[in-house]
C-alpha cells in the first residue's frame, strides 16, 4: 500500500515540474479537500472533522484575525483587527485591508481572504424565512425546509447573530430607527424581530440582525475554524489558490495549487477521497471551466488560458455559470428630521474616539453594533408573481437616510458568468431586471415608496434621486450571488438546468461536490450568508451520509 503511493505522489510531482522542494502537503492521506475558505469551506471541514475525516481546507487567501495570522491590528487592542470591529463594518470599504481582502479575479464583487465574504461584509444576518425553501414547486426535494430546519438550528447554536449585540442590551444612536418606525407604523407596517420572526416578510421593519457575537464580527472563522482546529486531522493551507482538478475520467485524484511562492505543484487525495469546490459562486465555475467542466465555450477559453484542462473527450458538458442570479440594489436617500451623527471612523482606528473606545473596553456602545439601524422587508405581486424587497436603512452625512433597496425572492432575472483569456471570470450576462416582469415588479413597489415619502405628513424629502426613473439608474450589484452551479434533479448534461445533483455531488464525477453560494438555485428573500451557512450544514450531513 504504501511504495505505490509514494511512487504516484513522485510521479505527479515531477510532472508538476515541483520535484525540487518538499511539499509541505501529506499527500495521498486526505478524506478529503476544501477548495475555498469561505463561510461554506469552514463549516463543511469542520463537520467533517467531527466525522473522524482527515481534511485539507484550501484557501487562496491570507488571515483576517489575529488567530490565523493577521498582525496589522488596532493600535489600542492588539488582539483585535479592524474588521473584527463591529463599528467599522459601517466603513469597511475604507479601510486599508478593503484592497487586499477583494478579490482581483473576478468581476463582481467577493473577498479572497480566509472567511470569504463574511470577514468583510456589512454583518446583516437574515435568517432565511420558511417560503424560500418551499414555495417554489421546482425546489428539490430533500431541499424543503422540513430538510433544512435542523441544519439551521445546528448553525444557530453556534452563530445564532444578534439583534442586541452591546453587554448592557442597551441600543446605541437610535435616531434614525426612531423616525422610520414612526414613519412605518403610520403607514400600518408591524415591527417584528427578524430573529424570532423570520417567516414575517410583509410590511415589517426589525432592529438589524448581525452576524456578531461576543462584541466582534462572527462567522464561521470564529465559530467553526477553532473547533476543526483542535483536530491533528485539520490542516489548513492558507495562500494557496486551487487552480484545476487532476482527474482520471470521472475520479478527481488531487488538485493542482500556486502557493505563496507561485510555484504549482499536485496535492493528491487518499484512495477513495473526495474534493470539495467551496470557492463561492464567483470563484467555483473556474476551478470547474479549468477542469473541464462546464459549457464548452469556457473550457475552450480555460485552455487558451495556458491551463491543462483534460483531454477534450473527458469534458462534461453541463451549465456551469449558466443561471447566475444576485439581488439588484436601488438606492434610496432622503433628508430626514433626525440628525444623526456620523462616528469619526478615523478617531475609531487611531484610538483618539475615547468616549466609544471606552465603552467598548466594557463591551458596550456604539462600536459593539454594525451599520444599519433598520431592515425592512415587503413584497408586491404582479401578475400572480410575488417578488420580495429589502430595506437596509443606514444614516449618512447629518440627517440623512440612505436605503440599500434590493429585490430579493421571486425575481427572475438571471445572467451568465464565464471566464476570460486571463483566468479572470466575468459577468458575460448582467443578472439584473432581465425580464419585464422584475422591470415592472421593480418601479411599482418604488413609486409606492416614492408616494409614501412624498405624502406631505411623512416628515421625509427624497434627496439627490427623486422619480422611479432615476432610483431605478442607481442600480448597483447586491453582491449576493448565487446558481452557477445550480443544485436540482434535472441533470444539466441531458439539457436540464442543474450541475450538482441533490446530494450536491457534480454530475457525471464520482467524488466532486460544490458547497457554497453557487448550488443555491434561487434567491434568498434576504441578504445570502446566513442561507449559505445552513445550506453548508445540510450539505456535510448530505455528503457524509452518501460514504
Ligand atoms: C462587500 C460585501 C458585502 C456583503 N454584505 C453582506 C451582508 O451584509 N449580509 C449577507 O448576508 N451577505 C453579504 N454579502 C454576501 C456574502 O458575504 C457572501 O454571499 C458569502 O460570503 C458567500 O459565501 P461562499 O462560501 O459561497 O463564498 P465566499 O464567501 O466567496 O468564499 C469563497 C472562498 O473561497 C476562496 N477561493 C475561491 N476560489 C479559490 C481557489 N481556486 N483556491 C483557493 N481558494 C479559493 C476565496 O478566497 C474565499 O475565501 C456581502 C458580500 C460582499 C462581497
Ligand atoms: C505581517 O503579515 C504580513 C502578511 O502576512 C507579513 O508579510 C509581514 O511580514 C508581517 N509583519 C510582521 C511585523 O510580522
Ligand atoms: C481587546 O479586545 C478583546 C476582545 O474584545 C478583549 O477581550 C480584551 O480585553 C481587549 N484588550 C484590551 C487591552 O482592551
Ligand atoms: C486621529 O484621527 C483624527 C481624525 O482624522 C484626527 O483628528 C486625530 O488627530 C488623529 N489622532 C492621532 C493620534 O493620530
Ligand atoms: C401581465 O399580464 C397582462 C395580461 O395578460 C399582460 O398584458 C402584461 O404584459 C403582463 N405584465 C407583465 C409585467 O408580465
Ligand atoms: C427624474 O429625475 C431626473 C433627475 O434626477 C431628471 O433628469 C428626470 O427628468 C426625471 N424624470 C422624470 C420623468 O421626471
């Protein structure tokens, strides 16, 4: 058993030209490997630690916590970066790590950076309501909620988020929350709580869920990675990006990686190992395309890129990219009566903000809490469609109100994502208002809010985008993408719709699965993490359970 392995990690590292320097990799000895440290990678690793596997968790990214190695941290806490702060979430696009945290493969937006998305996302925590697993009668089964119930609760008891994240249960700049709920309640909407409440999604308005928990940003890197981390059968390589599957015919038998150094060589999994593609719905289409895998068009592309796809007759032609979908967002501002108050998010970072920095210290105030101070939700039907909204209602300059307004469940636009000469991948398609009916779903449940603003009593004058027509030209990315590599039962290589059966296993591969944003096959009625994270919890138990 143990020469021919050898034999074949030798072989495979010398045509991966790496033979003159040791791999740090225990080649041939892993259960398996997690392509991508993102919220779904850590969840489904550590689950799998906790089955007795041996995993290897792939991330092309660094560290954001000092834990896993991040050393740039606040100048009045050591232990804490910026991003760990819940109060420059608010501002996180300023701060220095933003550049390096985002990906610069992919058009769109995601973050290459251990944690994925949720070390630098806005921390908004939806936990999903009940119709997004079962109102759609194409919804696989085994997928319904009465499946995935128990998934979320395994997630919530570890990453529940929090609607009252300060020690003291007190909220802090309440300003903004306190002239919208008026404004809500006169226009007969029901303050719910998001948490408890997560079927409401009809003319209600909550305090934010985030995703915190102890004071700092949570997510799976704090609430997964430590566990999995106690394991001796744990290995985590961090700056270490997967370029392609190795395959023989329908078995993956390793990865080939670029470390850090920008050498490529082959980590090889034990007999019988299994690969996992966790890169987010950005990044896992061109470990696929660059595999073989997809529409012929993309490998054709990967290949000229200079990579060694398989040979063309092992090619599985299926709809990889095909079906992208991600929430549009239009932005909404109006001048309020409140004055808010912006922090100093600069006196934050140097310490010199000694009034909240003080609290914090107690873990309480101000920077114990994210950005938004209101989500909202709704809907409209046209035509027999029900399409969702969300409001993430956050104050700017003085007095002013700004809501991220996205259309969620129930559109149904969609777009294609592909990859270029270059490797890096591109939204071919635009996913946004594709179909008459989210264009007019779209500016009729804006001129309702128009109207509602406008109404002499409501205290509120629309700024800067005051008709639908211009409201709609804000149009910006949602960042929650999702289905390009759709989950379903119509295999996508008989000209269905679906790349990963309901076991989240790709078709036509032995021991390939996705797990993360790109199997989901529709859109989430709220912001995407924590759906992803449920999803990451139903799918290990999927996995290990089909041994
Ligand atoms: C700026 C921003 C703000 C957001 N705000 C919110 C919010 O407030 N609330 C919310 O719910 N959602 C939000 N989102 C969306 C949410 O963060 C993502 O949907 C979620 O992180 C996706 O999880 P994932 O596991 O599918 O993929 P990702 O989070 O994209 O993780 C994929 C990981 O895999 C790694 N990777 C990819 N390819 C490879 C490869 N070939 N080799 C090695 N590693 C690889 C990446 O570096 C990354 O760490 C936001 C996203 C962004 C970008
Ligand atoms: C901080 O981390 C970076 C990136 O990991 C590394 O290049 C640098 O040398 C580290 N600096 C110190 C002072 O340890
Ligand atoms: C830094 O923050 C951590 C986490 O909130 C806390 O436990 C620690 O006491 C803080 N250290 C200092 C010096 O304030
Ligand atoms: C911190 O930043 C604030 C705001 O930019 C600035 O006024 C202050 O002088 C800075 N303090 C230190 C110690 O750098
Ligand atoms: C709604 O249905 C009517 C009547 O069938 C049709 O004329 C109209 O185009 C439809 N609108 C949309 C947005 O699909
Ligand atoms: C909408 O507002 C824009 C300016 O923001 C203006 O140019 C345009 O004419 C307005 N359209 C209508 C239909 O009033």
């Amino acid at each position: 058993m143990w020469f021919p392995r050898v034999g074949s990690q030798v072989a495979l590292l010398a045509a991966a030209g790496a033979l003159a320097s040791a791999s740090s990799f225990k080649n041939g000895e892993y259960d398996y490997i997690i392509v991508g440290g993102g919220p779904a990678g850590i969840i489904t690793a550590e689950r799998f630690i906790e089955a007795g596997k041996n995993v290897l968790l792939l991330e092309q990214g660094t560290g954001p916590t000092v834990a896993t190695g991040a050393n740039e941290t606040l100048p009045w806490n050591r232990t804490l970066t910026s991003i760990d702060l819940p109060g420059l979430s608010a501002d996180v696009g300023s701060l220095d790590v933003w550049d390096e945290y985002l990906c610069s493969d992919t058009e769109g937006y995601a973050a290459c950076v251990l944690g994925g998305g949720v070390t630098i996302n806005y921390m908004v925590f939806v936990h999903p309501p009940e119709h997004d697993f079962d109102d759609n009668t194409n919804w696989p089964e085994g997928w319904k909620w009465k499946d995935l119930k128990p998934a979320a609760d395994r997630l919530y008891e570890r990453n529940p988020g929090t609607t009252l994240p300060s020690a003291d249960s007190k909220r802090y700049d309440q300003g903004l929350y306190s002239v919208l709920s008026n404004f809500f309640s006169n226009l007969g909407w029901t303050a719910v709580d998001m948490i408890t409440q997560p079927n409401e999604k009809y003319q209600v308005y909550s305090h934010p869920a985030w995703n915190i928990k102890n004071q700092v940003r949570a997510g799976p890197v704090r609430t997964y990675l430590p566990l999995a981390q106690q394991s001796r059968k744990f290995s985590l390589s961090l700056n270490t990006k997967v370029i392609r599957l190795v395959r023989e015919g329908s078995q993956v038998t390793g990865v080939e990686v670029q470390t850090a150094s920008g050498k490529t060589e082959i980590v090889t999994l034990a007999h019988n190992g299994r690969v996992v593609l966790a890169g987010g719905a950005l990044g896992t289409p061109r470990v696929l395309f660059n595999s073989g895998i997809g529409p012929k068009r993309q490998i054709e592309t990967a290949k000229k890129s200079g990579i060694e796809v398989p040979p063309k007759h092992e090619w599985i032609n299926l709809p990889v990219g095909v079906g992208l979908k991600d929430h549009p967002i239009f932005t909404i501002m109006a001048q309020t009566p409140g004055d808010f108050g912006i922090p100093d998010y600069d006196s934050i970072l140097n310490g010199s903000d000694t009034k909240d920095i003080s609290l914090y210290r107690k873990s309480d105030g101000l920077l114990t809490q994210g950005k938004h101070r209101m989500i909202f939700f709704s809907s409209n039907e046209i035509n027999g469609t029900t399409r969702y909204y969300q409001g993430s209602c956050a104050p700017s300059a003085g007095s002013v109100l700004d809501i991220t307004t996205y259309m969620t469940h129930g559109a149904t636009s969609s777009g294609v994502l592909g990859i270029d000469k270059n490797q890096k991948t591109v939204i071919e398609k635009s996913p946004y208002l594709q179909t008459a009916g989210d264009r007019v779903a779209a500016r009729s449940f804006i001129q309702s809010l128009i109207d509602d603003f406008n109404a002499p009593s409501s205290g509120f004058e629309l700024e800067t985008y005051t008709n639908v027509s211009s409201i709609i030209s804000t149009l910006s990315p949602g960042m929650h993408y999702t289905s390009t590599a759709k989950m379903g039962t119509d295999d996508g290589r008989k000209g269905g719709s679906s790349v990963v059966d309901v076991n989240t296993k790709v078709y036509g591969m032995d021991n390939l699965f996705v797990v993360d944003g790109s199997i989901h096959p529709d859109l989430p009625t709220g912001n995407i993490q924590t759906t992803i994270m449920v999803i990451a919890e139903a799918a290990a138990a999927r996995i290990l359970a089909q041994e």
